[in-house]
C-alpha cells in the first residue's frame, strides 16, 4: 500500500495529500499521478479544484493548486473553477483537462447541474490554464 485510507477531511492549506473524495479527474504521466477536482462526499456535498501530484519513487504528495471553491464558470477564468468527473489525460508532456459537472450549483432546495466542456492544459513551466 502506497498511502494508507484515513478517511481525511482536511481540504485547509496545510493538507500535506489530498482528502478523501469520489469523481475526481485524474491520470499518470512520468513516474507521478495526477489529480484534480472531484467530490467530496454526501456529508458535505463540496465540488473541489485543488490540483495534486503524488511522485510515486519518493511517495511524497505535492499540491499544485490548492482548493479555492471557485464556481465561477465565465470567460475570464484563469483555473478550473470546481467540478467531478472530468477528464484528465496526458498529451505528450503535458496534461489536458476537459469538462465534467458541477451538481451543486444554487441551492440544495433549488439547484440543478451544470454540464461542462472546457479544455484547459497543464506543463510544468506554464501550470495549468485553458487551452486555446
């Protein structure tokens, strides 16, 4: 086992790995996994957009991007607002993200989903922004 579960909930800036969560955008590129985003849990029914990198020959987590609760979907964005179930590939060097949902938008009385099909791509030098 690389990293054992404990069930964390700690999503504070002082996380040193990612808390537990489902539907999150992830993939390996090099000797690291990558992840983004995802849900974390019917308790607290929160999208995520941290952005992680566990190096798996040193078994150290990285956070690259930490959780900021983004839900702003407009043009001007310069990070993936929140979301689960994007997808997440390698290209290459690089990384591409590419939509997924947000279930929580509104209220919990009066709230619907939003559907997502932005592209955003992540390098090293760059970090992560949208493609185009």
């Amino acid at each position: 086992m690389l990293h054992p579960d404990d069930r964390s909930t700690d999503f504070s800036d002082g996380a040193t790995y990612p808390a537990a969560r489902y539907g999150s955008g992830h993939t390996v590129l090099g000797d690291c996994l990558y992840l983004f985003g995802g849900h974390s849990g019917i308790e607290t029914g929160v999208e995520r957009n941290d952005f992680w990198r566990y190096h798996v020959l040193t078994g150290r987590w990285e956070r690259l991007h930490p959780d900021d609760g983004c839900a702003d979907y407009g043009q001007d964005q310069r990070y993936p607002p929140v979301r689960r179930v994007s997808v997440l590939e390698t290209l290459e060097d690089s990384l591409i993200l590419f939509g997924g949902i947000n279930c929580f938008m509104g209220t919990r009385e009066m709230g619907y989903s939003l559907p997502l099909n932005d592209l955003w791509y992540w390098d090293s030098g760059s970090g992560l922004r949208e493609a185009g």
